[in-house]
C-alpha cells in the first residue's frame, strides 16, 4: 500500500522541526566549544598562579590573553583599528570642520547678556516670576506680551560675540577620562567573587527593568524586548551592580504597560516553583530563615505599608508605594543557587489558554549592569581609569564564568574649565562649555568614514532653544548582515556614542530622566475645575466619576513646585563651572587586549593620556574648537530668562481660568491650546530637546505625512504649524509671530489656530491630545456656545414683545439641550456594556475580550454630529453578537439563537393610564429623582444641571426647563437601565432562573417603550395627519384611508422583528436559500414595513400613498401631549392582555425602512415581482430623506451650526472641527513613477 502523501501543513511542520534541531545542535556545538575554551583558561590560569617562575598577571591581561583565541583573536585585531581611529578623532578635542571660520556672522549681533537684559525689561523680576503663582499678578504684563513673546530684536544673538567678550582672553581646559556604564554578560551567579555576596530581590518594581531600546544585545538578546526581572543587586567595593534575569523563550507583551515585565501570574510562578525553591536547596544556615517561604508572603511583606491606618497621603492600591524586599546569599551558596535556578527554569512548563505547554523560563540570561560610574572612575588619563577599573570591578568577578563577548563598558571624558589666564586681576567666575551644533554633523561624517560598513544613525538635539548649541547622538543600525551589538557580530563597528553638554544638569533630574515642567497635564491649568473633569469623563467613557484623581488643585501644586525648583537653581549663588562630555560604547574585550598590548600608555599614545590646552577667546584665534566658552552667569541668565518668558503668559492664562464667571468655554479652549505651546517651549528651554515629529507643529510652517488609511499609498496629507523654525535660525533663538497670538484677547490668534495640526505626543496626559479635545470642543463647548447665544436672543424677542419669534428659538434651544443630554447618556451606556463586557474575560497578557463590532459602531455613531440613537433595538443587537461571542469561546452548542432572557426587558407590574407615558417615565427614573441618587455624579446629570442652569435667563418668561424637557426626552432616550436610589444598573438575581450563574453581562436589566399608535388615528380619514393635503396635493379626495389597530401592529411587528433577522442579520444565510423561498421572504417583509409605517391610503384597492404616523408637536405647552411611547406591563390578566409585556424591538422608522430595502437590494436573483414591489416601496416610503417623527437620529448639534452670525463663523468653525484639520494630496514621487 502506498504511503498516504503529506500535507502542506504536515510538511511545514517537519521543516520547522529538521531547522528547530539544527539551530539546537549548533547552540550546544558554539556552547560546547566555549566550555572548553574556558576550562583550558582556567587550567592555565592555576599554573601561572602555582608556578614561581610564571609571572602573575592581572586578571585584565587574563582575560584579555584568553579572548585572544584563534578566529576570534583577527575580529578583536579589527576592533582594535576602528577604536583607535574613534579614539583619534571622536575624542579629539579640536575640530577641523568648514565651520572653523565665522564669516558668515554679521558683527552687528547681541551677546548672551543683551539679549537677557533685552528681555528682563519686559519681565518682573525673576525671583518674582518663579515664586508662588499667587505672589504676583501676571496680568500686570499682558500688556508687554509681544514685546518678549514676538518683537525680535533687530541684533541676532552670537555665542561668538558672547565668548569674544569675556574678561579673559585665554582660558585652560582640562580632560578627565572615566567609564560611565558597565555591562556583563554572565554564565553564573558564581561569577561573583567572594567575599562579595548577592542581594536576592523579591517583587521588584518593573520600573527598574531596562526599557529604552539598546543597541548592546548581551547573550544575543534584546534588553528592552525581552522579558526580564531584577534578580538582585551586589557590590564590588564602591560600585553596586543590578542582576537581571532575562527570558529569552516569553513571548514579548504587546500591552500599553510595561513590555518587558513579567505578571503577577509569571512572578509567582517564578518564585514558587524556581527561585524560592532552589534557595532551599542551595542555602543552608541562618541566611534561609530570612528568605519569605512563599510568594504570598513575600507579596504581604511587600505591601505592609497598607497595614497602617490613617496614612490618607497614598492610595491603598499605590504599588510604586511598595516595599523592595531584599536578602542576603553569601557568595559559598551562589554555584549551586544558580545551578538549581537553570535546572528548575528549563524543566517548567507553563500552560496556554489552548491546553498546551509552554518552556516559559527556559534558558534564563544573566546580565550585570551598573552605571552612572563617572565620578568613580574619574582619571586624568586612560590608563589609570582602566587600572582603577581593575582594581575595583574586574577584581571581583571570576573571568572564566563571565561571557566576555557579551560585555561592553561606555568610555568617555569631560573636559571643563580647570583655570584662568594668570594676568588676571579679577575674582574668577564660573564658566559653561556648550558644544557648537554646527560641529556635530561634522563630527558625524567623520565617524560614518570610519566604519563605512555599518550604519550610524544620527540623532541632533537643539539646546535651550538657542540655534547654535546642542547635544548629538549615534546609533548603530541592525542591517542585513550587521548586526554592531550583537556578541557574536564578525565585523568591527561603532555601536554608541553622544556628545552633551553638562548644565542640563541644573533643570533636570538625571537619575530619573525627569525634566521641568514636563507632564502633559500642566496646560490643564488654562481650564476651569468643571472643565478638568469633564474632558477627564469623556476621554474615560463618562463614567461615574473620573478614574484619575486629578483636580485642578493638584495640577496648581505641581506647578507650583515646577517653579519652586527652577527658583531654587536660579539663584546666582549656585554658579558654578559646567564641562561637556562624550562617550563612546566599547566591547569589554577589544578595550582589554589594546590595554594588554600598551595601546593606553600616555607615553606611546599621548591622545589618551592625560590633557590640558589653552584657548584663545579672541575671534581671530586660529585653532578651531567644538564647543563654546561663555560665562555661566549670563547663559544661566538667559535660560532663566527665557523661562519667564512662558512662564508669565502661562501664570496670567492659568489665573484666568480660575475666575470661571470671567471666561466663557470658547476662551478656554483657545487658552488651553495655547497654554500647550507655552508649556513645551518652557521644557525645551531648560534641556537639551530632540525635534520630534509630534513638535512639528511649532518649528514648521507646513509638513507633509504619508496618507496611511488611503486605499491608494499615492497620497499625502498636508500639514500646517507655526513656523517658529524661522525665526530660530534668523535671530539665534525662538520669536512667535505676530500674527499666530491675537494679542488684545491673550491666545493663539483663531484664524491659525483653526488650521493648526497638533499631533498627539507621548508627554501629553492621556486625555489632553487633540482629537480628544476637539471632541470635547464640538460636544460641550460648542453646544453651550449656541445655548448661550440662543438664549440671549430669545431673551432679547421676549423683551421686544415678539413672543412667537422668542418660541420659535426657544424650541431649537429645549431641541438641542434634550439631544446632547441624550447623547451623553447613550454614550454613557454603551461605555458602561463596554465595562461588563470586558469583566467576562479575564485579561490575560495581549488576549482582552473579544470586541463586538455593534458596540463600537453604537459608540462611533452616538458621537458624529448626526448621532444614532441607541434603542431597543441597538442593545438587541449588541446582545446578538455578544452571545454569539460567547458561545463561541464557550463551546455552548444547545441553541445557535440568542436566548430569549436576553436582552433582560423590565415591566411595570400594574397599568397605570395616566403614568404609563415613557417620557415621563424617564424623566422621573433618571432626572427627577426626590433625592439625589447615589450616580448623582454621572456626566448627562451634570450637563443637564448644567442646561437647567443656563435655562434661568429666560425661565420667567419661557416657564420651567423641566416641563418642556420631560414632554420630549422619551423620543431621544428610547432604553434605559433600570436604576434606583443606589444601584444605576439593576440585574436579574432570580435564583433557579436561566440568570443565575451567568455573567453580569448578561443579567444586566433594560427598560425599553413599545410603540402605542396615535390615538386620534380613527377619528377621521385624514386625522393622522394634520397638513396631509399640503403634502400631497395630487391625492384624490375620494381616497380611503387604511389603517391597523394597536393588536394588529404588534403582531406584524413581531413577524417583522423575525424577518429582520433574517434579511438584515443573517443574510448571508438567505442568500444560500432557493430563490422562490428567498422572495417569500422578502416580499412579506415589504408588506410588514409597509403596514408598520404609517396610514395607508388606497384608491380602488391600490396603494397610493403612506403617511408616516405623526406626533403632535413635541414642544406644545398644553397639557394634550401624546406620547407615543409607552411603558410596557408584565401583568397576563385579562385586564391589562393587550398591553405589551415587550419592548418594539424594530420601529418602523425611516432608518429601519432604508436599511431593510438596502438589505434586500443587495440580495442576488430576486424576481421580477419583489423588485417591482421593493421599487414601489422605496417610492411610497421616500420622505426626501428627512426622518419621520419616530426619531432615529440626533440631527440639532448639526442644525446648529447653520443659525451663527457672520462674525462668529470663524469661531465656530474653529469650535466645530471634530477631526485635526489636515489636507490631502497627491504623492508627486509616486506621480512621477
């Protein structure tokens, strides 16, 4: 019998297996091989020590003469060239760039201290200006705004100029040579030599993992991708290293968090099953009794600081808050600790959601890490760096367990100010050294001639917004077949190196990476305290109350100590000498074999040794140098002053929106985007900043980005900014123009605000990015701008006398206040199944709920400007899917329909005739509450109470707020929670119904209306609708009029319901019927729209026409208004039958009947009959595409943007914008290909 044929699938899986082996067998062959190399070092090594006549060496020279191993021992000879050309020129203090001449500088330019002075005329005083935002009033200084903000002097300034002025006319600088970062690769915890000892970690913070992206790849890996944990910490003398654990087989995280981390699930597994038991099993003595025996008790010790009551400072849920526990393993106990870790990692298994296993610890990597080192190693030359670094760090660890390969150590020096000329007369004062931006892309070509082969990436940083200082960065490139960090790369390469200045210091916190003024919640401040939490509740999903606890109070006292820290390094008493550094990243043992070979011997190689020059300050000097000497006074000066500059405007916009009876909404707006531009030009004004793509928007005037959703990638869009790139590189340092700020109201001027593309950045809070606050604009702030106008106008008819004018606005106005008080309820409800949904699924890694696509297109449709109303009818079908989803991922096989239990309808228990209107019903459930509801907070309730408060300008002449509101909310909120006192959603408890047990999800309880036809329809032929012969001319009068009863309707409207699901939901599946089945269908689904709509209105027994049923007018003020919505009745006795115990799921609504006819439209081979009756339905049901009076959508914020006078247009375009405003246009490169 001949052998079956693989499939495809089959055959993959053997090639991926045959590569699994091969890639297996070659890792043991390279690990084999190393093994070896070590143990003949380490044979070596005994004898040199054993025998007198061998001289003992250092452990360098050791390492160093072990690594010199035949095909290693050529890449380490390779290595050796490019560093010594980078140690040659990167470190060379001279330049030899086509800047070394200044001739293109005019001599009429300003010094660093005219400039400052320049603007210290226009300013308070500085120690004024950075004291508490109370101590003075910023408004004093509106005034002066364009004077410091936009008149740029006529003078450019010059950092030539400024060193050319100096008392002194030479100045000594001096090198320090250090070692800033260390990083090895480790084979063993035994690596550490005793006496040292291990400090094992318990529950670290993942802040402490290594989340920047390095080039360096120690064991291969890539640090800041791969998971990793803080195993613990150890001194060598002086210098304290972090272990890290590394992963290498845990799959990467894709979540917003921490990428690298491991969760809670893979820390406790982590301890429980490798760490504390190898402790056990390793350690012996005293030192175990220390070690917590469990997880949970290391978690309990690390959160003790709970157990404390009354600390109201910190959250009971603040984890950065807890404990690093930390306990001693003496160095005897390390060999077999960490033997026990491996063993025990690549034995667990970890199982999947799947029911497969997982090696998830497999192959742990040992990485030692310290940084931070410069002062440490701090030395006049090379040479005594690198013996220090012997004497210190290599001494203690045993180079045999160390894997060299995988070890890189950063190089670099600080040259400073060491003394002045000997002729002077003066008090020394403190001098700054900044490196001269000109002289980095020099800088960089030179080192990309280097090493040609691989590519060096280049970063520039502007410094304190000034145009000639800066800071440099380069990285090498992973490309194919170069790979610069990664240990087992053949070819020599530069892998790092940067060039800064060291002031930044004074404004920045190094250790933290923190900077001034940095938080993208500072320009908060330009908003008033209802404002903060409004935009905090729309980008949340109106929640109950905002997630975050921020306050405008907390934000003021973040500001505040912004500037207590930048008053507190102002002061002139603190002056002292700044130097400039650069460092380069160095493989470990390149460094170590030229330093065996003499290469650091300052006498055979002076550029390493030890350093010291004079430099002329004169601008005729003929040696060239990258860096520029001025006094530290007047560049400190400058940046302080410059500081102000922003921080004045910001302290007069942040006052203001305190006075929140001053302002309106509008103003705010358009003060907190400017509020944005001054906050980040204060950050870059105090560091050295990157131009990052998201700053695009304040250096240029116009960019252009690729077009990414187009179906054709042959488009860009056009994007506009600020332009103050200009002006920078005119007059040395940033001016605004004039026309972006409108100077008389105190913002960026509307006209270009309102074409200004402001991208999201990662600094700004959360909610703070444009689009979120453009939505905020066109949903609150622009609504109550036309509230307020309308009002005033209304107010304005009612005092001329002209009360039908004033009705007239007054309806728009009650019209637009019920719609957005319904859209915030929507959306508060859609926001709130989003929440229980997600609660089924236990986040598990990347794997969150499945999404249901009608949830997120009722979220995405409530929010346009048309929005959709959420119904009866949506929370069906969100329910549809969302038990489909269910039943899916748990295999529930007794039904492929929804259960009827769901959606779970409420019903009244009684009929009560004059209470059974639903928007009465609504109005008391949600707004007319005696008492105050628990939800009290809930964003719809505040904007209602916002509109009954605004309503009081006109409330003497238009009547109560409440009494046109309840008559109409029932049409635009059409489903509702069932709410009470204390509880906003009620859920089915029964116990021994199909709801016990199920998720929450799923008992979550609905009020929903049936649809009750007017009552007035069989009075007369033509009752139904009043102007019926203005809106159909041509009807004959003889015509009769056709119509169902309330039982009739809700029969069809079951069927219909049906048939719905069937064309609309499942259509896929009609389409695999017969034909003739298929057209029965569709037919009958006509007829059923047809008769649901409205009057029917026949002549000789053909229909001619349909009125859709109308409403009387939903803002009549009398006391007749019949609402067609009515409370459904769960009582089955004879009395209340008719009564529906039901929602109407499907209103025949012109939506519903566009979306049907459309559904049926797009069915293949329908007959001839049920397209001639789909073409007569389309044409009776036609409306001109106006909704009929059973609303589907929210239609008066877009109504309203139509009723603005001219000189408000701009405003209100502006205010409208719901997307950043950006131009598309055609790619010419693409064009021309």
């Amino acid at each position: 019998m001949a052998p079956r044929a693989l499939t495809i699938e089959e055959k993959r899986k053997r090639i991926r297996e045959r590569t699994r082996k091969r890639r297996m067998q070659q890792r043991q062959h390279r690990q084999a091989q190393y093994e070896e190399e070590c143990s003949h070092y380490s044979t070596v090594r005994r004898v040199s020590r054993d025998v007198d006549t061998v001289p003992t060496s250092t452990d360098a020279d050791v390492i160093a003469t072990h690594h010199a191993i035949p095909g290693h021992s050529n890449f380490v000879h390779l290595c050796s060239v490019v560093y010594d050309q980078v140690f040659r020129s990167f470190f060379n203090p001279t330049c030899d760039c086509p800047h070394s001449t200044n001739a293109n500088e005019t001599e009429d330019t300003q010094t660093l201290r005219e400039v400052a002075q320049h603007l210290q005329s226009f300013l308070p005083p500085l120690s004024t200006v950075f004291g508490e935002s109370e101590s003075y009033d910023a408004s004093d200084s509106f005034g002066q705004w364009r004077r410091f903000l936009s008149d740029q002097p006529s003078r450019p300034l010059s950092f030539q100029k400024s060193q050319a002025s100096l008392s002194q006319t030479q100045v000594s600088i001096s090198r320090q040579w250090d070692i800033d970062s260390v990083w090895f690769g480790a084979k063993s915890l035994q690596a550490i030599r005793s006496p040292n000892s291990f400090r094992l970690s318990f529950l670290p913070s993942p802040v402490l993992n290594l989340s920047t992206d390095q080039v360096i790849q120690p064991h291969g890996l890539q640090l800041a991708k791969t998971r990793h944990i803080l195993l613990g910490t150890f001194n060598t003398k002086c210098v304290r290293f972090a272990a890290f654990l590394f992963f290498p087989n845990a799959a990467a995280s894709k979540t917003p968090t921490i990428k690298n981390a491991l969760s809670s699930e893979r820390q406790k597994d982590l301890y429980n099953r490798i760490i504390i038991p190898a402790a056990h099993e390793a350690i012996s003595g005293p030192p175990l009794q220390e070690i917590p025996q469990t997880y949970d008790i290391a978690y309990a010790k690390s959160r003790s600081f709970q157990e404390k009551p009354g600390n109201n400072r910190w959250r009971a849920d603040d984890m950065g808050r807890s404990f690093h526990l930390q306990y001693t393993i003496p160095a005897q106990f390390l060999m077999s600790f960490w033997q026990s870790i491996v063993r025990r990692a690549d034995s667990l298994r970890i199982p999947t959601e799947s029911g497969e296993t997982v090696a998830y610890f497999q192959n742990p990597r040992l990485l030692f890490q310290s940084h931070d080192l410069k002062n440490t190693f701090g030395c006049k030359t090379l040479e005594e760096t690198l013996g220090l670094f012997e004497d210190i760090v290599l001494q203690a660890f045993d180079p045999a367990l160390l894997d060299i390969r995988s070890s890189w150590l950063d190089i670099g020096f600080r040259d400073h100010v060491s003394s002045h000329s000997p002729q002077s007369l003066f008090r020394p004062e403190p001098y700054t050294l900044l490196w001269k931006s000109q002289c980095h892309h020099h800088l960089h070509a030179k080192l990309s001639r280097v090493n040609p082969e691989a590519r060096l990436d280049a970063t520039y940083f502007r410094g304190f917004l000034f145009r000639d200082i800066g800071d440099y960065q380069a990285k090498a490139k992973a490309a194919r077949g170069m790979n610069p960090g990664h240990p087992e790369q053949s070819l020599p390469a530069i892998i790092r190196g940067k060039a800064y200045n060291c002031n930044k210091e004074q404004a920045s916190v190094i250790f933290s990476n923190y900077q001034l003024f940095q938080s993208g919640f500072l320009p908060l401040l330009a908003l008033n305290e209802g404002m903060i939490k409004d935009l905090s509740s729309t980008n949340q999903g109106n929640q109950e109350a905002p997630m975050t606890q921020l306050s405008r109070e907390s934000i003021l006292k973040a500001w505040n100590a912004n500037k207590r820290h930048l008053k507190a390094v102002s002061d002139k008493k603190s002056l002292a000498n700044y130097g400039i550094r650069k460092e380069m990243t160095f493989r470990l043992d390149t460094i170590l074999t030229m330093w065996a070979g003499g290469y650091f011997n300052p006498s055979q190689n002076p550029h390493v040794g030890q350093l010291s020059w004079n430099v002329s300050l004169t601008p005729d000097a003929t040696e060239h140098y990258p860096f520029w000497i001025v006094s530290t006074e007047d560049v400190n000066s400058l940046i302080f002053t410059q500081a102000a500059r922003f921080i004045v405007p910001l302290d007069h916009l942040f006052r203001q929106a305190s006075l929140s009876a001053a302002h309106s909404s509008p103003y705010l707006i358009l003060a907190f985007y400017t509020s944005q531009l001054f906050c980040r030009l204060l950050t870059h004004c105090l560091d050295s900043e990157q131009q990052f793509p998201y700053d695009n928007w304040i250096w240029r005037s116009r960019w252009t980005v690729q077009h990414r959703q187009a179906h054709q990638k042959r488009t860009l869009l056009v994007r506009q900014g600020l332009g103050l790139e200009t002006s920078a590189s005119i007059f040395g340092m940033p001016w605004i123009p004039r026309d972006c700020i409108d100077w008389h109201a105190g913002h960026i001027d509307i006209r270009t605000l309102s074409q200004l593309y402001v991208p999201r950045t990662p600094i700004q809070a959360r909610f703070t990015y444009q689009a979120n606050i453009q939505s905020f604009t066109t949903s609150r702030v622009s609504v109550e701008h036309s509230l307020k106008q309308w009002l005033q106008d209304a107010r304005l008819e009612y005092d001329r006398g002209n009360d039908r004018e004033a009705e007239r606005i007054v309806d728009g106005i009650v019209r637009l206040a019920v719609e957005e008080i319904a859209r915030a309820y929507h959306h508060h409800m859609l926001s709130k199944l989003q929440i229980y949904w997600s609660r089924i699924f236990p986040r598990n890694g990347r794997n969150g709920p499945p999404p249901i696509s009608r949830l997120r297109q009722g979220q995405d449709e409530s929010a346009k400007q048309v929005g959709r109303i959420v119904n009866a009818q949506t929370i069906w079908e969100i329910y549809n899917e969302s038990w489909s989803e269910f039943a899916k991922i748990h295999s529930i096989t007794e039904s492929e329909q929804m259960p009827r239990e769901i959606p779970c309808w409420m019903a009244k228990r009684k009929y009560l005739p004059h209470e059974d209107g639903w928007s009465e019903y609504i109005f008391r459930q949600l707004f007319g509450r005696p008492n105050p509801p628990t939800w009290n907070r809930c964003d719809f309730l505040k904007l209602y109470r916002r509109f009954k408060e605004l309503w009081e300008l006109i409330g003497d002449r238009a009547g109560s707020f409440d009494n046109r509101f309840r008559r109409v909310i029932g049409n635009f909120i059409q489903v509702a929670f069932n709410s009470d006192q204390s509880k906003e959603i009620g859920t089915n408890r029964s116990l021994g119904t199909w709801y016990e047990h199920k998720p929450t999800f799923f008992r979550i309880q609905f009020w929903a209306p049936y649809f009750s036809l007017p009552e007035s329809r069989e009075e007369s032929p033509k009752c139904p609708v009043d102007d019926y012969q203005s809106r159909n001319l041509e009807a004959p009068l003889a015509t009769a009029c056709v119509f169902i009863t309330n039982e009739q309707f809700r029969s069809r409207a079951d069927t219909f319901k049906q048939l719905w699901l069937q064309i609309v939901s499942h259509g896929d599946r009609l389409q695999a019927m017969k034909p003739k089945a298929r057209d029965q269908i569709c037919q009958e689904a006509l007829q059923c729209l047809i008769e649901l709509t409205g009057v029917r209105w026949t002549q000789n027994g053909d229909l001619k026409y349909i009125v859709p049923w109308k409403f009387e007018s939903s803002t009549a003020k009398d006391d007749g208004f019949e609402d067609p919505f009515r409370i459904t009745i769960s009582s089955k006795t004879g009395r209340f039958a008719s009564r529906p115990h039901e929602p109407t799921i499907i209103l025949p609504s012109h939506h519903n009947a566009v979306t049907l006819t459309d559904a049926i439209l797009s069915l293949p081979r329908l007959s001839q009959k049920t397209l001639r009756q789909l073409q007569c339905t389309r044409m009776l049901l036609d409306n001109n595409s106006d909704q009929y009076d059973i609303r589907t959508y929210l239609e008066a914020r877009w109504r309203a943007r139509e009723v603005v006078t001219q000189s408000d247009s701009l405003l209100r375009q502006f205010l409208g914008q719901t997307e950043p405003p950006q131009t598309e246009i055609e790619d010419p490169q693409a064009l021309d290909m």
